[in-house]
C-alpha cells in the first residue's frame, strides 16, 4: 500500500479497499451547528472530500458546494452518496485546480492533517487564494 499521503495513489488503494477508519459516516455535529450560522446559499469548497458526507448535506441545506479529490475511487465513492448532488463532486488536485470565483467557507475535516507538514504553507497559501476576504 503506497505510504505517501500527498500522492493520489495514497489514497486511491485505502478507498478502492475500503481501508478508511477516519470515514465516520456521517456529517459532524459542530458542522450542523456552523452550517445554521452561514450566510444562505454561501460558496463552499470541499478540499479532500472523500466519502461527501458534508457536500451533501450542506447542499441539500441550500449552499452552493463544490467538493473535490484527487483520488478517482474517492470520487466514486462520492459521487454514490451524493446522489442528486454527484456533479458537485470533481476530480481534482487541491494544489493546481482553477476552483474559479472566491469561496465563503473552505470546509475540511482532515485535509490539512493528511499532508505531509512540508506541504502545509502551500495548504496555507492556497487557502488564502481561494477565500475571499473576510472568510
């Protein structure tokens, strides 16, 4: 099994083998709760996005979502329980995907912490490309 988390390959054998302990299933409640307190129809992106538990919930809450991966059997995966949202789901690399117009809210659950520490100022910097200001 490939041990580098910044390659697609990482991540696409634990999904193709259903080897995810961190997929808890299910939306967690502190995102129910902030999703309450955001702006309606806020522009959220989705870095990592794996199973899509949270792109579908706060696209059925009214948001306007696009949830990325750069792991084909993620976005499978994905794309299967999203259902009627499934084209909010991409393909993509986090570090060299055009995500177009400022986002709202950048949500992720364990992105950042999957990377290897010497790409987190590219994280960061990436994060700033994308928020609009005041984010």
């Amino acid at each position: 099994m490939a041990q580098d988390s910044s390659r697609p390959d990482f991540w696409e054998t634990r999904y193709r083998d259903h080897v995810t302990p961190w997929d808890a299933g299910r939306v967690p409640a502190r995102l129910q709760q902030y999703a309450r307190e955001m702006k309606p129809g806020a522009r959220v992106l989705i870095p990592g996005c794996g199973s899509g538990y949270e792109a579908y919930f706060l696209a059925d809450a009214g948001f306007d979502v696009l949830a990325i991966d750069f792991s084909a059997a993620a976005v499978e995966v994905a794309k299967a329980n999203l259902g009627r949202f499934a084209d909010l789901v991409r393909l993509a690399d986090f570090f060299a995907f055009d995500a177009g117009p400022a986002y709202d809210v950048m949500f992720e659950r364990a992105f950042l912490c999957a990377l290897p520490r010497k790409m987190w100022g590219d994280y960061s910097r990436r994060t700033r490309n994308w928020l609009r200001p005041g984010a």
